[in-house]
C-alpha cells in the first residue's frame, strides 16, 4: 500500500532536543504552559522572554521554522475568536485604526493570541522532536495509567490504517465524479464518515480477536 | 498416534440462527501440511475461529493433541495453535515490531531473556529480524504478513494456521512466503482458495463445503477431479494443469 509514511508531526533529527528524554520533555511543556498562562497579561516584556526563549529552542532542535508554521493552522479558530473579541466586548472603547474597539477586549484578545500561540508553538515543537512511541513510552514513566497509554497506542497505531482507509474511500468517491463543493452533497461525506465509522469499529472487533489467539486475557502483559 | 488437530462432529450455528458447519470431522496429523479449500462462505473461517476455542462448537468436539477445547485449557489452547489472520493490519496492534512479537508469549508468562531469544529466533525465521524496532505500519504489505507469522511463531505452536495467506501479495512475496511455510518445522493448516498454492505447499487437501468435509485427499488428485471441483465452486486459474506441477 502506497501510505506516506511516518507522522506528519514529526521532524527527524538528532538535535540534542530529540534526544532529551520524553517524559522531561513533557513534564517541560506542562510547566512552561501552565507559567505561560499564570502570567498576568499586561506583563509584555516576560512574553517577549518566553517567545525569545522558544525560538531558542526551535532554532537548536533544527527543525525548519516554516515546517512548525505550516502546522500552525490549527490555531486558526482561536485567532478568528481573538480578532471578534475588541468588537464584541463591552466597556470603555479606544480607536485603533480609526475603528472603535473596546479596551477590555483588546487586552483579552491580546491574552489569548500570546498565550495561545506560545502554546501551540510548544507543542508542536514537542511533536516535531518527539516520536510518537517515545512520548507514549515518556508518559507511562510518568505514571499515567497504562490502559489510558494503550489507548493512546493503540490509536497511534491504527491512525494511518484509517487514514489510508478515509483516503480510498474518498479517491472512489471522486472517481466517480463526486466533488464535495456544493453543500448538497455534504450528506454524502456524512454517510462515508458513518461507513468508516463501522469498518473502523469492525477492524476492532478483528483486532480484538486476534489478540485472544495469542492468549489475551483483558490484561495486556507487563 | 494422537492427531495433532482431532475434530469429531463439530457443527455450529451462529446467533442468528445461520448454520455454518453441520458436522465436521478433521484428523491432522503431525508435520503434516494440509489445505483446507473451499469457496467463499462454505465456513472455512468459522471452523477456523473453533479450532482455538474462539467459538466453541454446538455439538461435537474439537481436541488439540489431545487436549480438549473446553474453556478451562483455552490458554494453552491458543499456545498450541497458531492461527495468523487474513489482514496483518488487525494482527500487529502494537508499536513495534518487537512487542507485536513478544505479545504472544508475554502472555503465556516469558519475560527477560528467554522472552528475547523467542521473539529473535520467530522474526529470524521469517527473515525480519533486523526490522525488530520499526513500527508494524512503516513495513510493506508482504513484510507485515511475514511479521505476522512471526508473532504466532514465538508462541512456539504445535499448528500453525494461516487464514488466505497469499491474498494480496505479489508473486515475489508469494514465493517468499512459500519458502518460508516449507522451512518451518511445524504442522501447518492452509486455509485458502489459493489452488495453486494449495497444491504448491500441501500434499494433502480437504474441500469444505456447505459446512461439511465433501473431500479428503492427495491435493494434486483433488484438484485434477474436475466434477468434484465445479460441484463445490472450486476453479483452476486459466491454463493450470495440476499434474505439471508435480
């Protein structure tokens, strides 16, 4: 099967930050998130520290600034939210650009872009120096309970099987001259998600299976 | 001799009231390579899933060198057969290679060292060894069935039964499987509508059909019956002899 290979997160490479083990790595990012976010948000000159102190890190892990950009879109929405929040919110209003914009929604948008940003750079920068293996192996030493991480594995594994399923699905249904732009035809990607759904649901009755052929008991072996 | 496999009247129906199987009895013996053949639905699979107490038969019995399937012995059951599914996608659950192999012996209480050497010698005698560490989904289709096999070998089984194990592969992978099956030094059950393969790797066959046994014997013999063959919707590839072949 023709799959693209390996996890689209991930950057490989041998910088002394891949290398660092991942539970350190994760126990770095919870703290550093929650300091982010305990910051009062008028305190610029410390965001300016942690933004300086995360690009630090991107330009020592060699991952490429535009490949953890290119990621970057997930944070779309919220940055949507922000923009909306000056214009809704309520208070005493300033101009900007010649637009009034309440100042308490000003701060607050500012608050959610600069604490949401420095999170989602982290992460990514997480998933771009971390295999998703090592993070499972990084969170069970962290004492996370292990049914949880075999969940988490177990989804890891299959991702790409559903993916390369969700992909075929969708190049039959394109080569029968299915295109998914008008909204009329949105019932149709609903049925295939449903559809997949189920084979999804299937392969796990298999896999469930031929986990008992192998002397599966409910309890996976330590 | 006690068979290796011994199923004496075994017929199942499922819930739905659908009978898949009305009576089968099956002797394999030991080091012995034997196809089942079949078309589809004749209950190739559901006999299958009765040989490791997946189900258990509705009348009959099923006995692995002996020992009953009863739901007390079901552990040492599944140690005794090996059964490798038809998609090695639900097979390898894990994240490596490894794991998937050790999975099976972890369960029957290996650990350390003697848990290691199982999982190497398995993966040496499909030839993955050195892909110990890649995750199941980074392999090519063939490989992933050799894996497969692999995690089914470190059980060390006294049977070992493949579900359709040439679908989907190219004739190179085929052939690659083909010497692997014929070098292992175990019982073998093929499961297959794969007739040439059946032929290729099994001395002796067995046709499946409606949920019965409808023939027991020489492959090459079963397979040049031409009556017996299109009453039981079995069909050569376009232009195969089986005699050439032996």
């Amino acid at each position: 099967m023709g799959a693209p290979h390996g996890h689209t997160l991930h950057f490989h490479g041998h910088s002394w930050l891949h290398r660092l083990p991942a539970h350190v790595k994760l126990v770095a990012l919870v703290v550093f998130m929650l300091t982010v976010v305990a910051t009062p948000r008028e305190w610029y000159p410390v965001f300016a520290g942690y933004l300086a102190l995360l690009l630090l890190l991107v330009a020592t892990s060699r991952v490429p600034p535009t490949y953890l950009a290119k990621r970057m879109v997930v944070e779309v929405p919220f940055v949507v939210f922000a923009l909306l929040l000056p214009f809704v919110a309520t208070g005493p209003r300033t101009e900007v650009l010649g637009l009034s914009v309440s100042e308490h929604g000003l701060l607050g948008a500012w608050s959610l872009l600069a604490k949401g940003t420095l999170g989602v750079t982290a992460s990514l920068l997480l998933a771009a120096t971390t295999e998703p293996r090592a993070l499972l192996t990084g969170l069970e030493r962290l004492r996370v309970p292990t049914l949880l991480v075999q969940i988490m594995g177990f989804m890891v594994r299959y991702l790409d099987v559903v993916t390369d399923e969700l992909r075929r699905m969708h190049v039959a249904r394109e080569s029968r001259g299915f295109s998914a732009r008008n909204p009329r035809h949105w019932p149709v990607i609903a049925k295939s998600a449903g559809v997949l759904f189920i084979r999804s649901y299937e392969r796990g009755e298999r896999v469930h299976l031929a986990m008992l052929s192998r002397g599966y008991d409910g309890r996976m072996p330590r | 001799m006690i068979p290796v496999l011994d199923l004496q009247g075994v017929a199942f129906a499922y819930p739905d009231g659908h009978q898949a199987l009305h009576g089968v009895d099956l002797h394999v013996h030991q080091g012995e390579r034997v196809a089942l053949l079949g078309p589809n639905g004749a209950g190739k699979t559901t006999l299958v899933l009765h040989l490791n107490g997946i189900l258990m038969p509705g009348l009959g019995t099923v006995a692995v060198s002996g020992l009953p399937v009863t739901k007390a012995n079901l552990l040492e059951i599944r140690r005794r057969v090996g059964i490798v599914f038809q998609d090695p996608d639900d097979q390898l659950f894990m994240g490596s290679v490894r794991e998937d192999v050790a999975f099976g012996p972890m369960n029957l209480g290996l650990r350390g060292p003697e848990l290691e050497a199982r999982v190497f010698a398995a993966l040496e005698a499909v030839g993955m060894a050195e892909y110990a560490d890649r995750p199941p989904h980074h392999l090519s289709f063939g490989q992933r069935r050799r894996v497969a096999v692999a995690t089914v070998l470190a059980m060390e089984p006294e049977i070992l039964v493949l579900d359709e194990p040439s679908s989907n592969l190219d004739p190179a992978s085929r052939r690659e499987l083909a010497d692997i099956i014929r070098s292992l030094d175990v019982t073998v059950l093929l499961v297959t509508h794969d007739l040439p393969y059946a032929l290729e790797l099994c001395p002796r066959s067995v046709i499946l059909s409606d949920g019965v046994v409808a023939a027991d014997g020489n492959t090459a013999e079963i397979l040049g019956d031409e009556a017996l063959m299109k009453s039981h919707r079995l069909e050569l590839p376009f232009g195969f002899v089986p005699s050439s072949r032996v």
